[in-house]
C-alpha cells in the first residue's frame, strides 16, 4: 500500500516509497543510484524538519508532508492517514495528490442497452454500480466495474506490460485513466514472468500416444526417432500424439491431426496450412509500452498545478490556439447556424483563430462596431450561447435548461456538434455558459458524487415529470395505483410496470423513474454532448475541478461590481515622481468612481465602463486578454525662454488661465477625458486637482462614446 520500505541504518532513516514520491517538499536530484532512488538524503532530512511544523488533519498529529495540490486547498495529511480519508495520489508527471473534494472522478457513460453490471469484474463479488473513491470503471467498454483494491492488485500483479482491462482488454486508455484516478502501475514485468522457470513447460515436447489401442510394446511413452513407433503430435493443438502404426498412418506422414481438431474444422484438418515456416511471435515478447509516464518517472522540481479559478484553468488551454484564422460568415443575427456550419467542415480545427465577419449590416439589430474583428467575435459568440440555450436539444426554463431527447438531433449528432461549439466559445473568450441545471451538470461531471437525482431535478410541465409528480404525492395505495394504471406505457418503456402492495414501494418506483427519464434514456444525447465538450480538453479539465467550473455552467452570470471591475486593471505609474505624485490620487478617484456607478450616483453604469475600457458586454469565461492595464493622462503646456508668464487658452468651450514659466513644462489637470484602446484593453484616466473635475470629465467621456455617437459613426 505504500511502497517499498527502505531503512537507512547509518542515517537513523525510514520511509516509504510512495510517501518519498507524494511529499510535497522532496525531489528526485540525484541519480537513481543515489540516495533512496534518486532522493538525496540530505533532502529527505530536510523535509523532514520541514514537515515536523504541519499537523494531519486526520490523526491531528506532526509530520503531514503530502498537501492537496490545489492551491487555494490547505490540507495536509501523512500519506497512510491520505488513503484511510480517500486521498488520490497519481504516480505520474509530479506525483499530485488531491483530497476528496478537489479529487478527480469518473461520469457514468452507458448505452441505452446495457444494463449497469452487478459484479466486480475482476475478483466478480457483487458491486453496487454507483461510481465512488472505491468503485471505478473501465473508460473503453463501460461495462467492465470493479473495486479500487482489486484493480491494484490486478496493477502490482500484471505491471505496465500486461495491465489491461479485463473485458475489452484496452491498454492504452485504460492504463490512463487508472493512472489518472489513483492506481499505482509498477513499470516491471508481470509477476509471473518474474517466477523462476515459470515457462519451463512450454519447452517439453508432448510425447505420447493417444490412439485407443496402441501397439507399441515399450509403451505408450515410448518414442522412436524415425519409423513406426514415432510419436508425432497434432499439427493443430500441438497436445495430441500417436504412433504411426497405432493410427494406420502411412511410414513417411508427418502431418497428422487429432480427433477433436478434424471435428472442430469440419473434416477439413489437411487444408489449414502448417504453423511451420512463418515466423511466430514468442509469448514472452513484450507489447508496444504504453505513452502514459509510469510512476519511475523522474520527480523533478516544478511548481504544482493549482486550481485557481475558472479563467486560468481556461487560459491553460488556450495555447493549444495557432495564429492561423478561419474564417467565420455570420448571415444576420444566425450564430447558432454560422458555428455549425464551421464545425462540420471537412477542414475544422478547433485551435484555429476565429475571424467573424457579419454579412448583412441592414440589419438594426446589429450595431455597427461589429465591424471590429474583435467586437465581432465577442459578439458571434454571445449571440451563439444565447441561441445553443434556445435550440431544440434542450428543454427546461432559462437559465436551468436540461438535455431534451430528440430524436432528429441525434441523427443529425446535434448534441456533438452543440459540445463542441461551447467548448469553442469557452476557450476562444466566450461568455460563461451559465444556463445548465444542477442536474445536467451533475448527470455530465458526477458532481456533486453520490448524489441521487429527484423528481425536483426533472424538467417542470412535461407529461412525464407531471406523472412522476402525482406518483410521488399519491395518498394512498388505491390512488398510486390508479395513476401507475393510466401510465402503464411509460411504466413499461422504464422497465417499472410492476405489481404495487404497499405505499412503502412508491419512493423506489419514483427514484427508478427519475433515473430512467433524467439518466438511461439519455445515455446517447449525454455521451455525444460529453465528447463534444472534449474539444480543446475542456471537459477533461471541468472534469478534474467540477467545483470550480459549476459557476461556469450553472445559474445566471455573476453580477459586475466595483471590486471585480477595480481588480481586473494593473496600474502603471509614469517613471518621474513629479507625475507618480499627481497620479496616485487619481488611483483613488477611480475607486470610488466604481463605487459611485455601482450604486447608481453617476450618469452612467458600470456596465458602460466596461465596454468603454474593453469594448466587452460581460466578462468572458476565461478572462480578459491581453490583461486590462490603466496609465494616466496628462495635459502638457510648453513655453520658450521669455515667453510671457500669464496666457489664457481656450479648449472645450471654456476660458482657462495658467500660469506658464518661461523654458518650462507644465501639466494641466482639467478639460482632459478619458481615452480607452479597447483591442490592447489598455485605459487612460485624466489627472484631476478634483474628484469632482475627474467625475465630470469620466461622465463626460464614457457617455460621448457609449450613448451620445450615432450607433452608425
């Protein structure tokens, strides 16, 4: 369960293997001969001292060196107390582990006709097909469930060359995904392989006689080298013999076939051609080793990948996008109709760049910024999630939609087609999805795990939820009975038109009910809509941090306040003190601008400003790029040597008086607006003597640009 044990006698030292590789403070710096393979000892002692300071948050005691890997996540815990507390430990890359809430789990994922299995496929006890920390499944067959102790067991037996599932006998995938959910795979031989002389009786020779009278008077064992009384096997199955004269064979046959071989190949025995010549393949030879890094892969010091948020667990996939554009015709406002016809190409790649081009401008619905490529997409991909949530593969009222089962949509694989357009959206700066039902997201993401569906989890006002309603607040049994009498069809299509004796009986019909309608029924529409969302990896990493992305999916859009618009901009100050000086009270009108917008005591909204600095109607799901940065404007006024001290200017309509010393530089603070270069989201705030005069001057700018200007100019 923890590795080899290695005792360090002279350095009074101990440990674990598993508990060397899952520490968070140690790393593999010297060779593998070094040390304990590879870990330096004096780098263990000083993890040592590290973590005697940590306490477990299991047995409350010192010395916790194996801390969740994400960040925000503060617990840590000794690695036995980690797999007493369903701790996921994967032996690859860093040897990250996750503890329960943070940890990665597996979506069920089965075919309208199969059943779930009743039995753990590899020792075959009985199993409770509900995926948990101790029940996994194979991702390939589906059907192939069993228990988290005896597919380790099955991983220690059959090591990296010969682990497989049980079922399907898939490698690759399966070797995966068992790495990914905790499941040490030792990079050795099988332990049969390793016996001494555990293929000894592949080399003994078969040599006996099975004829039914044998006429070999040294027996049936007896074998000459040539003649009549040599023994010659079954050219088949290599496990029959028999002596020439036993069987009246001719002196010179040798090639022979046994009773059962003649009758299993329809008498046909002399027609199959001779194994002899063509180069067989040695049993023991090893297969193609498999692409996922064993656990003997090297643990070297590299920063661990936190969750974080949303937006930079997006931004992570984003690099997969190539500078290469595609070019995408929106006819009007028809988004949903452009990214179809962009994702059934024969050419799609979805690391492409989108390049949006609205073709009809007639059109008033439209305004006419859209001629920005960037406004453009922003644009196309808001219009398309709003109209993904109105199409007919969902149902269900706004902002709580579930999958709809229909029929067209899955002979057209609309439901692919859809996934694959939100994972677009998503990492190319779409909106957050925001209109999923807690259920959706539960039957896509198992999560929340272990958390059986209701009748309030279905889809309000339809013939089916209405009947699983009054099923569930039946009074009585005579009253159960007469709804279940005039549902019969759909008990029947559930698989649940059974004889009811008691009231007790109605909570599992209506659970199996729910769980027909919400979950087998839609087992086609739920695997498409999933490997639709595979694009770019944005449901391998929903599925790794389903906490953190249910914000994404579910529940309507965050609201925007003066704390998130204020910590999305980075300050640059002007490198001379004289301007820094001028420049940092500035820093504090703004937030209090913010402030003033957010609870209506300004002109404008704070909505307006955030399509003023960024040209952006809401904040995208992975975030604002280039990150929004804010620097200052200053009015400047330069006076050659002698000029006069007093001058009166005129700008903006006003009269305004400054004091100009001769050869010098002077800045003004007023008759200044705010200026924004939405495409490098980068802002310029005027510097003000005043708040008042910094309000005029952003109410001023912001409304010329947002509400004032012909939509058309």
């Amino acid at each position: 369960m923890f590795g080899e044990k290695v005792v360090l006698k002279e350095h009074n030292l101990c440990v674990h293997y598993f508990c060397l590789l899952t520490s968070c403070g140690v790393y593999q710096r010297g060779e593998d001969n070094e040390g304990v393979f590879g870990f330096l000892v004096e780098d263990i002692k000083q993890e040592v001292r590290r973590t005697a300071r940590l306490t477990c948050c299991c047995c409350k005691k010192k010395g916790a060196c194996v801390g969740c890997n994400v960040r925000s996540c503060r617990k840590m815990i000794h690695f036995p107390c980690g797999r007493k507390k369903k701790f996921i430990s994967q032996f690859t890359s860093n040897f990250p582990t996750y503890c329960p809430d943070h940890s990665p789990t597996q979506s069920v994922c089965v075919a309208s006709d199969l059943s779930l299995p009743q039995s753990c496929s590899v020792c075959l006890d009985t199993i409770e097909p509900v995926l948990s920390y101790s029940i996994l499944k194979c991702p390939s067959c589906h059907a192939s469930w069993f228990h988290r102790d005896c597919v380790q067991r099955q991983a220690h037996s059959a090591g990296l060359f010969f682990f497989r599932c049980t079922l399907c006998n898939n490698k690759e995938n399966f070797q995966e995904e068992m790495t990914r959910m905790g499941i040490y795979i030792p990079e050795r031989d099988a332990s049969w392989e390793l016996e001494a002389n555990a293929f000894s009786e592949l080399l003994e020779v078969y040599s006996r006689c099975d004829a039914l009278t044998c006429l070999c008077k040294g027996g049936r064992t007896h074998s000459t080298k040539t003649g009549w009384f040599e023994v010659i096997r079954c050219r088949l199955c290599g496990s029959g013999g028999t002596h020439r004269k036993c069987s009246g064979l001719k002196l010179d046959t040798k090639d022979w076939a046994c009773s059962d071989c003649t009758q299993a190949t329809d008498g046909k025995a002399s027609l199959v051609s001779s194994p002899q010549g063509g180069q067989g393949r040695s049993l023991l030879s090893k297969r193609r080793t498999s692409s996922i890094n064993s656990s003997i892969s090297r643990k070297r010091p590299s920063l661990p990948v936190g969750s974080g948020s949303p937006e930079d667990l997006l931004r992570a996939l984003a690099p997969q996008l190539s500078p290469v554009t595609v070019q995408v015709e929106v006819g009007g406002d028809q988004a949903l109709a452009a990214g179809m016809e962009l994702v059934r190409r024969a050419d799609f790649d979805p690391t492409h760049t989108l390049s949006v081009r609205f073709k009809d401008k007639q059109l008033t619905t439209l305004p006419s910024s859209l001629q920005d490529s960037n406004t453009a997409r922003q644009y196309f991909l808001k219009l398309l999630v709003q109209q993904i949530q109105d199409s007919e593969v969902f149902e269900g009222p706004e902002g709580s939609r579930n999958l709809a089962l229909d029929s067209q949509a899955l002979r057209d694989d609309l439901y692919f087609d859809i996934g694959c357009l939100l994972a677009l959206s998503l990492i190319h700066g779409g909106p957050p999805v925001g209109f999923f039902s807690r259920a959706l997201y539960q039957c896509l993401f198992n999560y929340p795990p272990n958390c059986p569906l209701t009748v309030m989890h279905m889809t309000p006002d339809t013939h089916f939820t209405r009947q699983v309603i009054r099923m569930a607040e039946a009074e009585s049994l005579d009253e159960l009975k007469e709804v279940m009498a005039e549902s019969w069809e759909y008990l029947e299509l559930a698989g649940c038109n059974r004889p009811i004796s008691s009231l007790e009986q109605r909570e599992a019909l209506v659970e199996n009910l729910v769980s027909f309608t919400m979950i087998t029924r839609m087992q086609l529409p739920l695997q498409r809509f999933r490997e639709g969302l595979q694009t770019l990896g944005v449901f391998d990493q929903v599925q790794l941090f389903p906490s953190v992305f249910c914000g994404v999916f579910c529940g309507v859009t965050v609201q925007l306040t003066a704390q998130t618009l204020a910590q999305l901009f980075t300050v640059n100050f002007s490198p001379q003190e004289e301007k820094q000086n001028m420049e940092t009270p500035v820093v504090s009108f703004w937030r209090h601008f913010l402030l003033e917008c957010e609870v209506g005591r300004s002109s404008i909204s704070l909505q307006d400003l955030l399509r003023f600095c960024t040209g952006e109607e809401e904040l995208p799901a992975a975030g604002l790029l280039p990150s929004p940065s804010i620097s200052f404007l200053h009015a400047i006024i330069s006076s050659p040597p002698g000029a006069e001290d007093n001058k009166t200017l005129k700008e903006g309509g006003d009269r305004v008086k400054e004091t100009v010393r001769a050869g010098r530089e002077v800045w003004r603070d007023d008759g200044l607006f705010p200026q924004s270069k939405p495409d490098s989201k980068h802002l310029l705030l005027p510097v003000a003597s005043s708040y008042q005069a910094f309000k005029s001057s952003m109410e001023q700018g912001v409304s010329h640009r947002v509400h004032l200007l012909p939509m058309e100019t």
